[in-house]
C-alpha cells in the first residue's frame, strides 16, 4: 500500500510539473521546451543529453512538440502512467485557455493594450524558439554521414517534392543503420 501511495504521489509530481509548465508558458511547443529542460534537469530527473535526444526523437514524430516531448518524458520516468499523465498534464491548461480566450478575444480585440501584449508574447516566443533551436544544434553529435543524409535529401526534395515521407523515411533508416541502433527513447 505504500508503494502505492509513492507511485501516486510521483505520478501526480510529473503531472504538476507538465501543469505548471503549460498554464505558465505563452507561445505553445518550442517555447515551453526551455522551461520543460530546465524543471527536469532541476528536479535531476534527467540528464541534459537524454534530454536532448528525446527532444530529437519527438521533432520527428508528428503532433504537438510538447504534448510527444511530455509523452516520451513521461514513459521515460515512469512508464505508461508517466507518460499518461505528463501529457494530460500538458493537454489541460491549453484547452481551457483556448475556449476563455476565444469567448473574450472579441470583445477586446480592438484594445490597443491587448494588440501590444500579443506582440510582445510573439516576441518572446521567437526568443525562446531561437533558444531551443540553439541548443538543440550545439547538442548534435554531427558527422561526414549525418551530413552526407542530409544534403542527399535536400537534392532529391528540391527535385522532387511528391517523395517527402518516403525519403524522411529512407534517411532516418540509412542513419539508424550507421549509427548501429544506439539511438535509444
């Protein structure tokens, strides 16, 4: 029984954790990524490169950067439920704030002080992509094959757009093939 009540007092930690995160960040995935890592490497709930290579591993998945980032975290720490409740987490505040906003943002769209405030939230938002885009290229482990992969798919797109997927698909083979399978979720 108290087992039980550890494993639920730990789920509804990471569920706080990604709660928080998400009512108290504007701008949605990217810059919510910065407070994300710095929680988590906080808490040492994980090491800055596992970090970065979950964040890798979930731009490649489709959806919401931050809902597959709090999904793949959470399965990380505590398995299923972990990743249950990391993403419910996460899921909850925007939904409510999208149907609040959206029944006050007519009313006071034409407020030179909201116009401002959404401008300066856009503002901060380009920073802490910029931030995440910044530290996700320092954390690369780049070689002559990484390199290679990528401009042989950015000739074959420029080419050829209809085959986007098939060489996404292709490509993310080829370099799991030479990385021998250490890519680890």
């Amino acid at each position: 029984m108290r087992n039980l009540s550890l494993r639920n007092k730990e789920l509804m930690a990471i569920f706080f954790l990604f709660f928080k995160i998400s009512v108290l960040t504007i701008g949605g995935g990217y810059a919510m990524v910065p407070s994300v890592e710095r929680a988590l490497l906080k808490k040492d709930l994980i090491e800055e490169e596992e970090f970065y290579d979950v964040l890798a591993i979930t731009q490649s998945l489709p959806g919401s950067v931050i809902f597959n980032l709090s999904l793949l975290i959470g399965k990380k720490l505590k398995g299923f439920w972990g990743a249950m409740f990391a993403s419910l987490g996460v899921m909850i505040p925007p939904f409510f704030a999208i149907i609040i906003i959206a029944s006050l943002i007519q009313s006071y769209s034409d407020s030179i002080y909201i116009q401002k405030f959404l401008e300066g939230c856009y503002i901060a938002t380009v920073g802490l992509t910029s931030l995440v885009f910044y530290k996700v290229i320092k954390n690369l482990n780049v070689n002559k094959i990484n390199i290679f992969l990528f401009l042989l798919g950015v000739i074959i797109l420029v080419f050829n757009r209809n085959l986007t997927f098939f060489i996404f698909v292709f490509l993310v083979v080829l370099n799991y093939l030479y990385e021998g399978g250490r890519i680890k979720c």
